[in-house]
C-alpha cells in the first residue's frame, strides 16, 4: 500500500495519499489548497489522482477538492449531509472505494459535523480487517473533535460520543491517523504526534475514558478555545462552488488606497521600519494563517515582506485561510517604528503609569498574570478599542512574545502609543522571580 501524511504545521491540519501500487490508482483524503504536493507524491510513487474523499466539510482552511476537479478532472466523494453545492458522488455509511488491493470503507461518524466519516483502509492483501483508519475530525491523538462548529453544541457532543465508540469497535490494533494534529482550533488538547492506535486511545484518552453519556457532554461542551477565524466564509467555499487556482500576486510599487496592509516580516524588522498603518504578523511564526485570520477585515489585502518568497510564502497561508483578496506585495519596509519593551523595563514603565494588556486567551491567563493588568485577547483588540486610554502608553504582553508584538501593531496602527514585550513574555516575567496572580475558582 501506498500511504503518506502530510501535515500542514501552521494549521495543525493533516492529509492524506493512499494508493495501491499495481493498480497505480491513488485519492487523496482532505486535500490543502496547494494541491501540488500531492501531485508531485503522486508522481514519485507512480500513481494517478483518480479521487478526492472530503471527511466532511472544513471550517478552518480552504480545501483543495476544488482545484482538482477543475485543473485535473477528479472526482469528490463526500456524504449526502455536507450538502455540497459542487458535483460530487455521495459516500455513505458501508460504501467502498476500491483502488484494486487497497480498500477504503466509510463510516458515518456525526458529531463534529452531521455529514462527517472516517474511512477504514484495508489492504486485501493482508486481511479482510481494516489496518488503518483515517479519522477526519473525530477521534485525535489524546484528544476528540469539538463538537460546537457546525450544530447546538450538546446535540454535537451526543452524535459524537456514539461515534467514538464505533470507532473502538475496530479493535486495539488498528491504527489511527486524524485530520488535526496540535496547533488546530478543532480540539482541545490534542497531541502534536502525528498517528496512534485504537488501543492506546483507548487507555489513554479522555474522550474515551468513560461511558457515561452525560459526562462526555458536559465534558465536551465546556470548550473556551475561539472558533476558527473565517470559520462561515470557509465553509461558504467548501461547501459551495468550486474554488479553483488563483493567480499569482504581482510586486507593486506601493499599496493602493484603501488596502491592508500585513506585514510579514520577523518582529525585529517590522519594529526598525514599516509602512505606515500596517499590521505585524510573522510568516516564519506558528499559525500565521489563523493569526492573521484573526486580525484582518474584509477588503484588499497588501503583502509586505523581506523578499519574494516570503510573499509567496504569506500568500499560501493567506489563501489556506480563505483570505483570497490579495491585491498584491511591496518588498522592504517603511519609515514607521515600533518601540519594543524588554521584561527589565516593564517594571519601570508600569511605575509610571503605563497600561498593560495581558494579550493571551482567558484560559492561559488563568495560570498565571501580572497584578493589575487587564485581558484583551489579541484577537478582540479591534473590537475594545474604545475602552482603551490614549492618553497612556500601552504595553502588552503574552506568554512569550509574538501575540504582543501582533497586539501592538494593531494599537499602533489606531493611534495608540503601544509597545509589545518580545524577548520574553509571561513566561519571562515568572522566571526572574516577578510575582504573577493565579486565578483561583470558588472551593479550589
């Protein structure tokens, strides 16, 4: 059998070629938008594309089953419940998609999403028993799917707790391999290991630990991690017409009127020097796409990087999250400066009157934060405005750095005289001995 991974890192997404090597006939299971890196495996294992399985309909990145269809006339098999607009071919629960030897069996797993299934690959050659199965946005490493994205969360909590059990039924041996890894907004706190087993998730992980119905759920539904960003228009285009290659940005001279400007640069250059009004989000860091989801509105969207493959790498991430209005990119930086904080002068600025905005999401500031600092998540800067001082300087502050750096951008950007703390964090603070408050719920 011809079986690869390919995890994208910056959405904690994972996807699929699974082939069988004498028929040479492979699919390709929850294609990413750049479709050319199962094209060129397809081409060094020898097989021919003749199939893309949607597990169910994405809410966090644009998938690729567009782009096949148009550019190379593939066929989509998805469950009648996703509703899809495009053309495809139903898969429902027991229905196989045979390449000769390698089999692959649905399983109608609701929960996550009411069309979602995992897929039981066989190789004939070895059994008739299922080796391997691909789990979508069920079953995780240590972890299960959120249950909130699509229906009432209760009611997603229940689909899904029957689904895992199927799942169980498997047997211990059976491998697993999910569509999310770590960095994904679709679990809670699952592994960043990229396959496990039916018997290990069965001893170890949670979502499996008990079989009480209504301890699952409210287990389930107590989910404080934001939605993915773009989440509606996302599942818009996935669900809807197909959405094929999109072209390639040009280098301009200078932004045009009216367009955002996302600088993608490290912090340390986007601190020397950028355009006027842009915003700082780092395509070298984790999870640019969604951090950059977070903090762009609609409209026109300008690239600033260092050279051209950061552009490109910036448009690829842009365009996995649905941002597809990129009216082009500019090189270099501008005459705008960002002043950056260290942990040994926050002391010094708070003495003297400063605000400090712990930038971080509620839960992590739980843990542990400095007295009298108030929470805005990074994300939500845009939307508190209006509570924030002008007359102050604004310093923020997260674990270790990079959402700061975001956070003060964006205040720069509306006037506010904000400073991020980069080399460190809250994080940083705790480890010179700096006292920090944990939140304690009543009868802790």
């Amino acid at each position: 059998m011809i079986f690869t991974q390919f995890v994208d890192d910056a959405l904690g997404c994972a996807s699929y070629l699974v082939g069988d090597p004498r028929t040479g006939q492979a699919v390709v299971v929850d294609p990413a938008f750049a479709i050319e890196q199962y094209l060129d495996e397809a081409e060094q294992r020898d097989v021919r594309i003749v199939r893309v399985i949607e597990t169910h309909t994405h809410a966090d990145h644009v998938s690729g089953h567009g782009r096949f269809v148009l550019e190379h006339g593939v066929a989509v098999s998805v469950h009648p419940a996703a509703e899809a607009e495009y053309p495809h071919d139903p898969l429902e629960d027991g229905d196989e998609i045979s390449l000769g030897d390698i089999v692959l069996r649905c399983i109608h797993t609701p929960g996550h999403r009411p069309e979602h299934c995992c897929l039981a690959v066989l190789d004939l050659t070895r059994g008739a028993e299922p080796w391997i199965v691909l789990t979508g946005d069920s079953l995780f490493v240590g972890d299960a799917a959120r249950p909130d994205l699509a229906i009432e969360a209760r009611a997603g909590a229940e689909g899904l707790f029957h689904s895992l059990r199927r799942l169980v039924e498997l047997g211990d041996g059976v491998e697993v391999y999910p569509g999310h890894v770590a960095g994904s907004l679709c679990g809670k706190a699952m592994s960043s290991k990229a396959s496990t087993t039916i018997g290990f998730e069965r001893r170890f992980n949670p979502a499996l630990a008990h079989d009480d119905l209504a301890l699952f759920v409210a287990e389930a539904t107590g989910i404080s991690a934001p939605r993915p960003p773009n989440m509606e228009r996302i599942v818009e285009l996935n669900r809807g017409p197909l959405v094929g290659a999109q072209p390639s940005p040009e280098e301009l001279a200078a932004p045009p009127d009216g367009a955002q400007i996302l600088d993608v640069r490290p912090v340390s250059a986007f601190a020397a020097g950028h355009l006027v009004g842009a915003l700082s989000v780092p395509v070298s860091g984790t999870r640019f796409g969604t951090k950059a989801a977070f903090v762009l509105e609609a409209g026109p969207v300008v690239v600033a990087a260092s050279n051209e493959d950061e552009a490109a790498a910036a448009v690829r991430g842009l365009r996995a999250v649905a941002i597809l209005d990129i009216a082009g990119y500019v090189l270099g930086g501008g005459s705008e400066k960002l002043e950056v904080v260290s942990i040994d002068e926050l002391d010094e600025l708070l003495e003297r009157g400063a605000e400090l905005i712990d930038v971080r999401e509620k839960d992590e500031r739980d843990s542990g934060y400095i007295a009298g600092s108030r929470n805005i998540p990074y994300r939500l800067l845009a939307l508190g405005e209006a509570d924030l001082p002008r007359d102050k300087t604004i310093v923020t502050i997260c674990e270790t750095g990079p959402r700061a750096a975001i956070a003060a951008s964006i205040l720069a950007a509306r006037g506010f005289d904000a400073h991020p703390v980069v080399d460190g964090g809250i994080d940083a603070w705790a480890a010179a001995g700096k006292p920090t408050v944990e939140f304690r719920r009543c009868g802790s």
